[in-house]
C-alpha cells in the first residue's frame, strides 16, 4: 500500500511562477526509504510542505499514511508525518536537549512514560545519548541537526521527511545517517530524504524521485534510477561515485550502491 | 619565499572552556597554495580559519599563544577589518554574513569595497566582475532575502571576491549548493587559484578535495594529524578514521584494492582497471 | 516567491523622487501642525493634504487598505471612551442606561482619532516613496558617521528579516505539533515555542554578522565617498525651510492663543 499518495497536485507562490503546473504532480510512494533529487529551485522543499499542510495545493489531493492532509491542519499532521527542516535554529527554544525532543509528543499530548521512552529512543538513534542535559545552542551546527532530526522521530511518526540531512556533517555523521535511514525504511516506514548528495541516495535509499522544473522525472527504484544519463542531466545531477566509476569501467547498465557496485567488480568480464 | 601563514606552536582556547580548540599547529602555507582541510565535526577547522583570519581572539576572546602570521605580520598585531585588504573569510551560514543592511543584491556586493573606501568606478567594475563570476547577474537587482541558499552561498561568495583578497578561507562553501553550483564554484576557485590567489578551504566532500587541492591538512581534535598530498593524507589510517573515506577510495577498498588507496576518480579507473 | 518587504512601493512620482530630507521633514511637519493645530477643520486640512499627496504619489489605494485596519478601530475606541467618560462632558446627546453619549467627549475622541490618521498618514507617505537607503545615503552624505548610517539601515531591515525568519519558525513549530490557530488560550501557550527561537536566532545572527562585517572591511577608517548622487533642488531647500518656519509659527501662535 502506497504511504504517500498525490492526485493531480498543482500548486503555485502566485500565479506569476508556477511550481505544479497542470496537469499536476501525481505520484504513489511506498514505505521505504525515498531520496528526493533535483536541482535547486526544482520544487522539492515545496512538495515536502504540500505533505503536512504547510502548503495547501491549488487543484488534488494529498494523502500521507491514509490520512487526507486537506483535512487536518498542520499540528494534527504532526503524529503522522515527523519533519527535519534544513536550519535547526528556526525552531531550537528548549533548555536541555531531552525537553527540545520531547516537545513534539508532549504538545501532541502522549502521556509522560511514553514520551521519555520515545525520547530515550530517538535520542538514542540520532548519538545524542550522552548530551541530553546539554543546552542545545551549546553544540555545534552538526550537532543541532541531529536535535532535530531526534525531535522529528520521538513522535514515532510512519512517515520522515529529512530536508538536506547530509549537509555540514561529517564522515562519521554521515554514517549514522546512513544506517538511521535504512533502519527507517526497513521498520516499514516511509523516510524521505531531500538531498544533493547523490552518493548518499544511492547508499542509503531503496526508492528514487527526480524532480526537474516541477515535473516528476523518475519514481522508481534506486538502482534504475541513473541508468538514463540525459534525464540526470537535465535534472542537474551526477552519477554516485560507484556508478560513474563502474561505468568507466565498461558497466552498461552501471551498478548502484556499494554492494551492487562489489557484486559486479566480481564478475565483470575483463 | 614568505609564507601567507605562518603558524609556530600556535594554540587558541576559546573563553570560558577548559582545552585548547586548536593547537599546537604548526604550518606554512605559501602564496598561490591551494589547502584543503578536512575532519571531524569539533576538530577546529572553523576555529583554524577564525585564528588566521584573527576573529580568534580579537572578536571571540579567549587565549591565543605561539605565533600566527598572515603576510608576515602577527594576526595580534593588526584589527580584522584592516586584514580584509588582503584576506576574506567565507563563513558557514551565508545568511549571516550578509551585512543586513542592503536591499539589493549588488549593493550588497559593493559594501566592501565601498567599505574600503575604493573609488566608486572601481567598485561598480569590482561588482560586476564578482556577479559575472558567481553568475548572479541576473538577480542583481533582487532583494537578498528573496534568494534560496544556494543563490545566498553565491552572493556572500560574491561579496568576497569583490575585495579581491589575495587569500581566501571558505568554511564549508559548498553546503548549500546543488551539485551544478558546486560545479560553478569550483571552476571560479580554479580560475583564482590559476591567478595565483592563496587558498585555504574547509571542505566535507573528500572527493572534491582529492581531485582539487594539492595539498590535504588533516584535523582531529585540534592539532594537525596529517600534511601532504591528498593520495598521501587520505591513505593515513588515522585521518580515515577521523576524517573518512573519500567515495573512490572507500570503493577500491571495497573490491581489495591498494593500499596505497586510489583517491581521485581517475586514478580508482586505473587502479581497478588492472 | 517575490514578497514585499519593506513598505517602500516603487514608483516615479515627484515625491519618489524628491530628495529623502524633504520627505523626512515634510513628515515631521505634518505631524507637528496636527497636532498643534487646534480646531478639527486644520487638523481635517492637514489630512485632506497628506491625502491628496499619496494619490499624487500613487499609493493611495495601499494606504487606504493599510489604515483601514488600523485607524477605524482606534477611532471607535476614542470616540465611545471619550463620549463615554471624558471629565469635560456635559451635553448628553445620546443616553445609554446608566451611561450617555457626550457631544464634548465626541468632539475630543474625533479629533484625537483625526490627529492620530494624520500621523499615520504623514509615517506611510514616507514610508511608500522613501528607499531607506537613500535615507541613510542622504544622512551620511550630510556627515553621518558610515557606522551610523549602517546601524539606521539595518534597523530598516530587521522587521522584513524577522517576518521571514518568524515565518520559518512557525512552520516548523506546527510541523511539530504546536497549534498556532484557534482560541486565545491555545494561541498563548504557542507564544514561548514562537518567539524564543526568533530571539535567539536573532542573537546568533547578531554575533555572526558582526564577524562578517569585520571581515568585509567595516569600519575602516577611509574618506567615504557618496556612492550616488541623491539629486536636490534650491526649491526643494526652499520649501523644507518653509515647512519648518510654518510649524514654528503655528506654535507661536497656538501659544499666544491666536489660533
């Protein structure tokens, strides 16, 4: 069954820049984990906003986990479908880190056991353990994403949508992010991941969206999804580092993602 | 030669903590060097470029010891502002280091400059060459809060290379660019660097510094773990570590090639061709 | 996603174009002769002229839609309050029960509220044909220190910057599940999650803009030089002198009682 269903959704800031045009986005993702790529300006941060209400479209529906956001406003979406926006300090207010994670399910009105052990959890998932009683404009950029990022999962929501996760962290950082979003993608969730760090889509996600000029390119698997090289062009993209590399290798279709990438260095013809 | 910087047992602490952020280093980076410096989040890269640009101490506080010199004189010796004749820093967040008080996109490119009290053809020629270089020509004339963050990484980018700084420090400069941007601010840093400006750049992409930067420093914790060449640094068990693994180089080991790791695109096709 | 955010409208104007002192004291002095003038007809005169002067300069229509919400209001509030219970009541031309309507009172809130639009109108019609930048141009160009004209500047800039940050934070605090809508008690608890992050944010940005500046040469000591030429006229001069010498007589005269 489908996490995220948009019918013939078109949107527009003013009807001088269109971002949907008609006929409109119509798109069926699974729960999994989905990289959302695309150039700049392609309309991704605007399709994540139609998801929870932030944005309402001016023809369609949107439906997230069986829910249709036409009918809820943005704070009932909030236990359906958990956000980490891009600048954490638009929304850091809390003393300690446990309390700025715990905000969410608390507003939402979960009782306290169930809110400290979902917070144990996400704080738990994103390394944040050891810094609980931190003050959060006490740790470094890096670092507050991941506030957000646990805060955007402690109100154990079906659906994650992660706005540029990769961006500012380091190696090691990125690693955890790795392993955070297939873990999600494997308990049956939808996450979905906006990002420009094409090397990491093909790490970490199942599922891939391209966005180009507010037009669905591609919605498919992963490992499909570069094959074609014009379609990544136009959508201003590169190859993950795997691909290019196996496809200067003679590759035709090239691998995607590591494993792929080693099951087919293997094998290759010489 | 005289080094651009010149660090000697160099450590800084910042106010009101109990280590030193940074230190001891020691490094000379000389005219025309192009330097990446990569690591962990807290290793000191931003603090490395507030103690040669001076921000550390003269706007943070805090304690700095040893020696640090930019063009041969002491960073203590002389205010930030006067620096910014001959060295720019671009910060992390682009939104910040806009001065807030411009409403357009090439005004704001000429505050320094004017700041500098050039002359105003010189600024207006000045402006114009840095929006043709960052390709912002087109919204010249737009309010800077209307640009997206790749479009604001572009203009504070811009802003910079309007003082035509003889060295430029960049903190993470790429961290809101789509991969076509990155590729547009890498092309105008190859122009600088061919024009003979010194460069000293703070980058988390590693296969961006390994095909770059001929030359790698590598942090942890502070203190500098590793000097050389990318195919060298990026091979030191120690800066993987830390540091990480650029993509190419994380492949061939992947299928059990090297070490020495190939680091650069090019030389993982050759590597794994064999 | 183009948005307005200063309330400067772009025009061509002779008032777009007069000199931002002219304006400026053009402002001052209406605001002053509303309220020194004494008898609701002057006050009424001075209106009718601001008015007349938006629809010159061709913000009439968004003046009118700006101060709609703001003044009728105010208005009511001054007249019910002062017909109601102002201590110079004594004609009553309405009565309520146990209260009256006093023509007095009425009188008094009318021309209150009548000096309060004037001042409205006088701040808007600067606002819309005035680019801050040319304000604080024309300040530095008659000898305001350049750190001066930066912090005027920035001030003109704080509000659209903190409507775009504000915006941000409330998206990504309904994101979490905080109600923003709905009855005052719900939209009070949403005030600390609202505006501790704008205040804040606002504080980090403070103290990284003000390394950038440093690195970007502020403050140097260098002969500043205009960067354009904000163009004046002998009857534009002429004519602030003038406003100035009316407001001074008609504080003269209000003080000798002849008004």
């Amino acid at each position: 069954m489908a996490e995220i269903v948009l019918r013939s959704v078109c949107f527009d800031y003013s009807s001088a820049v269109p971002v949907f045009r008609e006929p409109g986005i119509t798109l069926a993702l699974p729960q999994a984990a989905i990289a959302l790529i695309g150039e700049n300006g392609a309309g991704k941060t605007t399709l994540t906003k139609l998801l929870n209400g932030l944005l309402r479209p001016r023809t369609g529906s949107v439906v997230v986990a069986g829910t249709p956001v036409a009918e809820r406003s943005v704070a009932q979406m909030a236990p359906v479908i958990g956000y980490a926006f891009q600048n954490p300090d638009d929304q850091l207010f809390e003393r300690t880190v446990r309390d700025e994670v715990a905000f969410g399910p608390r507003v939402m009105g979960r009782p306290r056991e169930t809110v400290q052990a979902a917070v144990d959890r996400a704080l738990d998932l994103c390394g944040l353990a050891g810094q609980a009683s931190t003050h959060p404009h006490d740790l470094v950029l890096a670092e507050r994403k991941w506030v957000t990022i646990a805060s955007a999962l402690a109100a154990d929501p079906p659906v994650v949508v992660l706005d540029e996760p990769t961006l500012g962290q380091d190696w090691a950082g990125r690693e955890r992010l790795r392993a955070l979003v297939r873990a999600l993608g494997g308990q049956g969730r939808l996450v979905l991941v906006v990002t420009h760090d094409i090397d990491f889509v093909a790490q970490a996600c199942d599922w891939t969206v391209v966005l180009t000029r507010g037009l669905v390119r591609y919605s498919g698997r992963t490992a499909l999804a570069f094959a074609d090289e014009g379609r990544m062009e136009e959508a201003g993209l590169e190859l993950p580092a795997g691909t290019r590399l196996a496809r200067a290798l003679g590759a035709d279709p090239a691998p995607v993602g590591d494993e792929a990438f080693a099951a087919w260095y293997r094998v290759r013809p010489a | 030669m005289t080094p651009v910087i010149a660090m000697a047992a160099a450590r800084y602490r910042y106010p009101e903590t109990d280590h030193d952020a940074l230190g001891p280093v020691d490094l000379a980076i000389g005219p025309g060097e192009w330097v990446g410096v990569v690591g962990p989040t807290n290793a000191g890269k931003s603090t490395l470029c507030y103690v040669i640009i001076g921000l550390a101490p003269q706007f943070f506080g805090g304690r700095l010891r040893g020696e640090v010199s930019v063009f041969g004189s002491p960073t203590a010796s002389q205010p930030v502002n006067e620096r910014s004749r001959r060295a720019g820093l671009l910060f992390q967040n682009p939104f910040t280091q806009l001065s807030g008080a411009r409403e357009r996109v090439d005004e704001e490119v000429a505050f320094g400059p004017e700041a500098h009290g050039l002359p105003q053809a010189e600024v207006e020629e000045r402006v114009a060459e840095a929006l043709r270089l960052t390709g912002l020509q087109d919204l010249r004339a737009r309010h800077p809060l209307d640009l997206s963050g790749g479009q604001l990484q572009r203009l504070a980018l811009a802003a910079l290379l309007a003082m035509r700084p003889e060295l430029l420090l960049l903190d993470e400069p790429t961290s809101q660019l789509d991969p076509a941007g990155s590729r547009a601010l890498f092309d105008v840093l190859r122009g600088l660097h061919a024009a003979g400006t010194t460069i000293v750049m703070v980058e988390h992409r590693l296969e961006a510094v390994a095909a770059m930067c001929p030359r790698v420093i590598a942090l942890g914790e502070g203190r500098l773990l590793a000097d050389g060449a990318p195919a060298e640094v990026f091979n030191r068990p120690e800066v993987q570590a830390s540091a990480g693994i650029p993509a190419f180089a994380r492949l061939a080991a992947l299928v059990g090639k090297g070490p020495p790791l190939p680091v650069t695109f090019e030389s993982a096709v050759e590597a794994l061709r064999g | 996603m183009a948005r307005g955010l200063s309330l400067y409208a772009e025009g061509s104007s002779p008032l777009h174009r007069a000199h931002p002192l002219t304006k400026a004291t053009l402002t001052l002095c209406a605001i002053g002769l509303a309220f020194i003038l004494p008898s609701w007809p002057l006050v009424l005169g001075v209106g009718v002229a601001l008015l007349s002067l938006l629809a010159a300069a061709g913000v009439l229509r968004r003046f009118l839609f700006v101060a709609a919400g703001l003044l009728v209001p105010i208005t009511l509030l001054l007249a019910l309050v002062q017909s109601l219970a102002n201590p110079h009541n004594q004609t009553v031309i309405l009565p309520l029960g146990p209260l009256a309507v006093h023509r007095e009172g009425l009188y008094i809130g009318l021309l209150a509220a009548l000096r309060i639009a004037d001042l409205v109108a006088a701040t808007f019609l600067f606002s819309f044909t005035t680019r801050p930048a040319d304000l604080a141009e024309a300040l530095m160009q008659r000898g305001l220190s350049p750190r001066f004209g930066y912090v005027i500047q920035s001030a003109l800039q704080i509000i659209p910057q903190s409507l775009e940050t504000a915006d941000r934070i409330r998206d990504a605090q309904r994101a979490r599940g905080l109600e923003t809508e709905g009855p005052l008690p719900r939209r009070a608890r949403a005030f600390i999650p609202l505006l501790l992050p704008l205040v804040l944010s606002a504080l980090v940005a403070t103290q990284e803009r003000a390394m950038a500046l440093e690195v970007r040469g502020f403050g140097l000591k260098v002969g500043r030089l205009a960067r354009y030429r904000i163009p004046d006229s002998l009857g534009q001069r002429v004519l602030r002198w003038g406003l100035a010498l009316a407001v001074v007589a008609a504080l003269a005269a209000r003080l000798r009682g002849w008004l």
